[in-house]
C-alpha cells in the first residue's frame, strides 16, 4: 500500500452517500472503457449462506494474523463498497470505494500438487456428481478433507499476499478485508471459482469414480444419485416411503384359508411361542438442544470474543435481550465443532 498522505495517517471521513455516488461515477467511466464490473452484493447481514462461502470465511477467521484487522472490512462489504471483483487463477483484482475508489490486488498461490493428489485420493468416489460438489452436499469424510487447515482447499496466510492503493500503512486495511469477505460471498453464487482460484480441475475429484473397480463405483457413487439429488435438480420432493406388500390370508393345515377364529388362534400362538421376537422397546426421547447459550460457557468451550462477534453478524448466533446470553440456531453446534477442530489442527502443527 502507499504511504500516508494525510495528517496523522487517516484519511478524511467520507459519508457513505458520497463514497457511493463516487462509486457510481467510476462505475461508469470503466462501462465507457469497455470494462464489465462485477459487484459484491449483500443481500441481509450475513456475508455468506452456503458451504463454501462459510467455509472461506470461516478458514480466514480462524487465523490470528487476520482476527484484528478483518472485522473493519465487515462493514465496507456489507455496504456495498466492493464495486468490482474480479476471480481467476491466483489472483483476485476488485476496486473499492472509500474516500476514493482504491484498486486491490490479492495473489493466492496455486495448491500444491501432492496436497491436491491426496485430495483425489481420499475423495475418490465419494463425490457423485458436480452438482453434489458445488452444492456442498458432502458427507462428513469429504468435508473434513476439502476444508482441513492447511492441507485443504483453503489458503493459509502464507500463501495469501495483497496490495492497496490506499493511503494506510496497515498491513491489513479495510479494503482488503472488504475483498476477501467479498470473495467469501461470490463463492456463494460462483463455487467453481474456488478451484479456478487454487488452480485444480473440479472434475477431476468426479473422474476418480471412473478409475474404481465396478463394484466399488456402484456402491460409492451410483447409489449416492438419492432422491436428494434429484429434488435438488428439478426441484420437486419424491416420496420415499416404502410401499406395503398387500397381506394375504393365512392358511390351515388343509390349503384353504383360515377361518378368522383359525387366524386368532395363530396370532396367539405365535405371540406366546418362544421363538416370538420381543417386543421393541421403545426409545429413550433425545434430549432437546440447548436454545441458548452464554458468553462464560463459549469462552469455557475456547471460543474467543472476536468468533463470537462474527458468529452473531452472521446469524449463527441471536442475540437476546440479556447482555452475554445468546440464543442457539440450526447451525451454531456445528459451527463451534469445526472451530475447534480447526484450532486443534493448527495447534498439533505447530
């Protein structure tokens, strides 16, 4: 980034309204030049919704070079500030507004080729489809593998490097964090640019069934073709209830069916027979999840202050009216499970 040029190193605070409308003008300046823009839209307070996007977020947040400087570009994105966001191999280029419109260069290494061969082997055929795969629709084996810290899909902070044109001397500024939750969210709508930005071939995790031997692609990936992968295709729910075997007559030792005083006896028969199954007990009711949970019992757990913070923007956790107590989602267990497993994963490394 540039050095500063303005009195104590900030530069002048510009109302949103104004660093919109210089937004908009510069918008179309590049649409005169020819230059197709691609804005970051947000659309509610969360940054990002579906399994990739969360999972990029997520694997950014859990750095502690990025957990200071991160949240001043929550506010940026959200607001619409990332004008342009452009993702191909390597490098991501965006045009953020703030006192002026500033260019940001961010570079991403490629993924190693041993790291990307021991995904294919892992993976191999356990993803059905690409539609499974951009979908986020894996089973837990599969997941662990594209998301682990490291040896995943996702960078670490050493193979990220950035620029800005910006006046700040930070090493992170705001535009950048703007950026790289932006990349989060276009990860939502394009997941494929996930692979194009780490530079591997998506199908290439589906063409690793063709290579099993024929029983073992029948198992592992034909019969994952479920009645969910085709809801999800053309949108319409399928029964999956099975259909009762109509029930015929029992017979008498003479070949003609029973009479229904004959059947009673049977039925009673076979009731008091010691070869009669026992009767299923039924099971214990579950135990119904917390709906809330507090600040003491996060931190307990290892949850710093700053995850917590994010998790309530993003609406995995609701606040209440109780300052420290905060109200569970669907999401939030599982959000604190991989948090954690995350955080040990980085600690057994070290």
């Amino acid at each position: 980034m540039a050095g500063s040029f303005y009195y104590g190193g900030w530069a002048p605070y510009v109302p949103v309204a104004e660093r919109r409308r210089a937004a908009e003008r510069k918008l179309a300046a590049l649409k005169k030049k020819g230059h197709a823009c691609q804005p970051v839209v947000i659309e509610g307070r969360a940054i990002a919704r579906t399994f990739w996007g969360k999972n990029w977020c997520d694997n950014l947040e859990a750095y502690s070079d990025y957990a200071n400087r991160l949240p001043r570009g929550r506010t940026y994105v959200r607001n619409g500030s990332v004008i342009d966001l452009q993702i191909s191999e390597g490098k991501i280029s965006a045009l953020v507004a703030g006192s002026d419109v500033y260019g940001v260069e961010i570079g991403v290494k490629a993924l190693e080729k041993k790291i990307w061969q021991a995904i294919l082997k892992e993976c191999a055929g356990k993803v059905a489809s690409l539609v499974e795969l951009l979908q986020g629709r894996l089973s837990d084996a599969v997941m662990e593998v594209v998301t682990c810290s490291g040896s995943g899909l996702f960078p670490v902070p050493k193979q990220i490097s950035f620029s800005c044109s910006c006046p700040d001397s930070a090493s992170m500024c705001k535009h950048i964090a703007a950026v790289l939750y932006g990349i989060g969210a276009r990860f939502d709508r394009q997941p494929e640019l996930l692979f194009l930005l780490r530079q591997v071939d998506p199908q290439e995790l589906i063409r690793q069934a063709a290579s099993l031997p024929v029983e073992s692609a029948a198992t592992g990936v034909h019969r994952r073709l479920e009645s969910t992968d085709l809801s999800a295709l053309f949108g319409i729910d399928l029964d999956e209830a099975p259909v009762a075997a109509p029930s015929l007559p029992a017979a008498s030792n003479s070949g003609r069916p029973a009479t229904g005083r004959q059947a009673g006896k049977s039925k009673a028969a076979a009731s008091k027979s010691p070869d009669a199954p026992a009767a299923r007990k039924k099971a214990a009711p579950r135990p119904k999840p917390a709906t809330s949970v507090t600040a003491g019992e996060l931190a307990a757990r290892g949850i710093p202050r700053h995850m917590v913070q994010s998790w309530l923007e993003s609406g995995v956790l609701l606040r209440t009216g109780q300052r420290g107590i905060y109200r569970n989602t669907k999401e939030t267990e599982a959000r604190i499970k991989a948090y954690l497993k995350r955080r040990d994963r980085r600690q057994d490394q070290t």
